[in-house]
C-alpha cells in the first residue's frame, strides 16, 4: 500500500505542476485576448484554448484533490455512526468510485482514440481534440488511484491523516 501511496504522490505532484502551468496559460490567453479586443484585434481562437485548458487543468488535480480531502462532504447523518461502520462505509463508497472513475478514464480514452482516428479538430485553430479527452483521462486515471488508496486505508483501519502529504 505504501508503493501506491508514493506513485499517487508524485503523480498528484507533477499533475499540479501541470495544471498550475495550464492555469498561467488560460490566464494569459484570455487577458491578452480581452486587451486585444479592446484594440480591435481579438486573438483567434482564444476560446478554444481557454476551453481545452481549462478542461485540462481541472481533471489533473482531481487526484491531489482527492488525497488532500479538498472536496465538499455531507457527513450530517454518517458522523454519528460508530467508527467500524464509517470505516466500512468509506471503503465501500471509495471502491464504488474506484470503478466509477475507472470506467469515466476508459470511456475517454476510447473517445480520444475515436477522436484521434476520424481527425476532429477544433474549428479555429485546427488543434486536434483527442489528446485534451487523453489529458483529462489520464486525470480521472489518477483520481481513480487516490480513490483506490482511501478504499486500502479504510479496509487497512488506517486513517487518512497518516497519508505522506
């Protein structure tokens, strides 16, 4: 379990490198895309961009995301249940979403191998789609990962706050 750990780790780690960078990118796009428009020279293609960027950089952080507990819970009623069972209850919704996001990763790859194989390309630019549907793949893939690590920690009896940050 701990070699698991360690690969989600730096995978999460280099995913938010890529993702801070994806973010600086849209953030540039689109600032000089609203400066030049003011000028009269919008950038072409500056909303496909910032599309596929964005698309980008929001799947790659889904695993650190993940890992960190960075997410919304509800925990109103499941709280006041006794530990076996939120233990158990925490192993079974993470399995649950391990295969869910496994089949979400798969799917995409499909659909970019699709993509890949009939050429579709965004309108303006020409830039090819399927490596963006592989990127937020490859995104859900990690997420499925950090998701396959709380179910081995829930059934292990570890909790979570002993996760390597």
């Amino acid at each position: 379990m701990h070699y698991l750990e360690n690969i989600g780790h730096w995978l999460n780690r280099a995913l938010l490198i890529l993702a801070g960078v994806a973010v600086l990118l849209l953030m540039l796009v689109a600032t000089a895309n609203v400066i030049l428009r003011t000028l009269g020279h919008p950038l072409q293609g500056a909303y496909e961009v910032v599309g596929y960027l964005g698309a980008l950089s929001a799947a790659l952080v889904l695993g650190e995301t993940q890992k960190r507990k960075d997410h919304i819970m509800v925990d109103v009623l499941t709280r006041r249940f006794p530990r076996g069972v939120k233990r158990f209850l925490d192993g079974a919704q993470s399995l649950f979403f391990v295969l869910f996001f496994v089949v979400v990763a798969w799917r995409l790859v499909d659909m970019g191998l699709n993509l890949r194989r009939v050429g579709e390309v965004s309108e303006t630019l020409k830039i090819p789609f399927y490596p963006v549907a592989f990127g937020v793949a490859f995104g859900f893939a990690v997420l499925a990962l950090a998701l396959f690590v709380d179910f081995l920690l829930a059934v292990s009896g570890r909790d979570g706050a002993e996760r390597p940050s």
